[in-house]
C-alpha cells in the first residue's frame, strides 16, 4: 500500500451536487490515471441530498491504496452553487497544479499526465484539452468548435455564444494561475463562474492552450449546472468584454449582419462604441436597398442613422455577427474572398 501525499503535484478539484448517478465512474476515472506524479483529490458536497456524500466516503480507501490522498468536506441546507464549491475544494486543497473535474463527467487515463506536461511549460496558462460529449451527438456545433479551433482562434473566438474557447471541464493549471485571477464567483445558480474567470483571466495577461487529444468525457443532462445560465447573461459579459479588450483600441468599425443579431450588438453597445459603427454590410438585397439603419430607441436628436452597405463595399475592421457553419459555406466563402485576418480585422460575437 501507497502512503497518501498531501504536497501533491496536482490536485483534482470536484464539486459537488447531487451527483449520484454519475459519481461513481468519475471517481473510477481518478483511479485510473496513469500519471507518474503525486495526486491528491479535494471534493466539496455542496449540500447534496441524495447519495453523493456516501459514495465519495467509499472511495477513500480506494485512493489511499493507489497513493491519492482524499479531501472530502461539504456542507448541508442551501446549496451554495458551483464557484463556492470550486472554490472551497481548493482551498483544502495542496496541488501546484488544478485539474478541474465535474462529477458527471469522466477522465481519459491520460489526462492528468498529458495536461500536465502541458501545463509545466506554461505557468501562466489555462490548459484545456479536446472532449467527447455522451450522449454522442450532443451539443454536435458546440463540440465541433472547441475541439477544432486553431491555437489563435482561442484567443479571438472569445466572444460566441458558445462560451469558453476552451471548455471549463477541460481546464488544467498551475495553482497560480488561480491566485492570481483571484476565486470563482459564487453568485450561484444563474452565474456563469467560469466564464467571468476566464475573461479575468485574459485581461491580466493570462494564456491559453489546449492539448489537442480527447482526454474528457463531457456529459450533458438537463440537471447541469450550465442550463441555469440564461445566454443575456452570457452575451452581457462577452459583449463588455469585447469593448474594453478590442473596440477600445479602434476609432471605427463595421458590424457585418444588418439583421436582427447586428441590431442587437449595436443596441448593446456602450455610446462611445456606438458612436464608432461606420456602417452595417450584409448581403441581403433588402437591407441593402433599405440603405440605413436608424435607432429609434435613442435620445439623440436627430436619431443616428447608420448606412447598410453590400459586404464587398464595406471596410474593415469587422465585427460579425452571423453565426458559422450555418450557411452551408456561403458566408465562410464570403468572408475569405477578402483575405481579412482574424484578430487584427475582424472578431466574431454572435
């Protein structure tokens, strides 16, 4: 038998929440690893009240005997949400390095020495990796995404309705890195903790890399945490983002969508921002020939009235608003007809 450590090299943090169905092959999923390290496992039972709490007991010995040192604690009554969780499984926690595990969700035996080795390299950096979804199939465009966007699209893909660039099940760090962007929020059901965490994250400098294996199996039930999340809170966050980190650095702009979504991001915009939109483009004969747009919500006298011009006559620097892929290819072969480069000429918020 392995005595357990408690300076570990890498801590897996669990919360959890009314787990039971799930629990029991997450946890096998930690016995499995084929890391060289030392582990330790911090859970926190966020007030479960079916069995979670007595199948995480029952794996105490199990670690034990592997060498894994098992940090359980909880609390009973009101449910504190997912960032309180996290965030009190790390502090009972010793790692260098966090790895990030749902209870529904399981481990390649792989992953925690794979990431890590990325991590290592890469103090500074959220490391996620590539995932499957069970039920297959699920979630089929979000999948597809994640785990095929380009090591610079990490960086400018920030601002979709999809979240994350890189998946808060896959995330992987030094325990610095958590120091540094300060805890998750704990504001609860309805708050998306690793979304705000992650744009902090960027905003100090942080960085990001992703493993490019499947190392995660990511699940999808109606009870995830995730659904509790309503997308106006999503796109609030992204859209202020977007202003502070790339709007604040141009005079003007184009927003490509003259329709409904293009509306909504300039309506969304602060007035400084919106002051800057030159033009909407799209390729709708209808808006075109419409030729403005004119905001009638707005105080100013007269209202502003901004042109809708055909794609090919607009100007860079962008802001789209059409979602990808589902066009069948014409919009993507719209916008590579004018060899624009993404992150300089043009982002993505849609």
């Amino acid at each position: 038998m392995l005595s357990p450590r408690t300076d570990a090299d890498v801590s897996i943090i669990i919360p959890v929440h009314n787990a039971e169905l799930w629990l029991d092959e997450c946890l096998k999923s930690v016995l499995a690893q084929k890391f060289s390290g030392s582990m330790q496992l911090s859970a926190y039972d966020d007030a479960s009240t079916d069995q979670s709490r007595a199948v995480l007991e029952t794996y105490k010995q199990k670690m034990t005997e592997v060498g894994i040192d098992m940090v359980i604690n909880g609390h009973t009554g009101i449910p504190a949400g997912v960032g309180a969780a996290r965030n009190r499984a790390i502090a009972a926690s010793s790692g260098q390095f966090l790895c990030f595990l749902d209870a529904d969700d399981v481990m390649d035996s792989r992953r925690v020495e794979m990431q890590y080795a990325a991590a290592v390299s890469r103090p500074n950096t959220i490391v996620g990796c590539q995932f499957r979804r069970l039920p297959e199939g699920s979630t089929p465009r979000f999948t597809d995404w994640c785990n095929r966007l380009q090591p610079e699209q990490l960086y400018t893909q920030i601002y979709t309705s999809h979240g994350p660039a890189v998946a808060m099940p896959t995330w992987f760090c030094s325990r610095q890195v958590y120091v540094k962007v300060g805890k998750f929020d704990e504001g609860g059901k309805g708050v998306p903790e690793d979304l705000i965490f992650f744009m902090a994250h960027l905003r100090g400098g942080g960085e990001l890399f992703r493993v490019d294996t499947c190392l995660m199996t990511y699940r999808y039930h109606p009870t995830a945490a995730t659904h509790s999340v309503h997308r106006d809170t999503i796109w609030a966050i992204q859209v202020s983002s977007l202003e502070e980190t790339v709007l604040s650095g141009w005079s003007q702009f184009t927003i490509w969508n003259a329709g409904k979504q293009g509306r909504r991001f300039y309506r969304s915009l602060r007035p400084e921002n919106r002051a800057k939109v030159k033009s909407f483009c799209d390729v709708d004969e209808k808006k075109i020939q419409k030729g403005v747009y004119i905001y009638e919500e707005s105080e100013q006298i007269p209202k502003p009235r901004i042109p809708i011009v055909h794609f090919t006559k607009a100007t860079p620097p962008f802001i789209i608003c059409v979602k990808q892929d589902l066009t069948g290819g014409s919009f993507e072969e719209n916008l590579s007809s004018l060899n624009l480069k993404e992150g300089s000429d043009y982002f993505f918020c849609s």
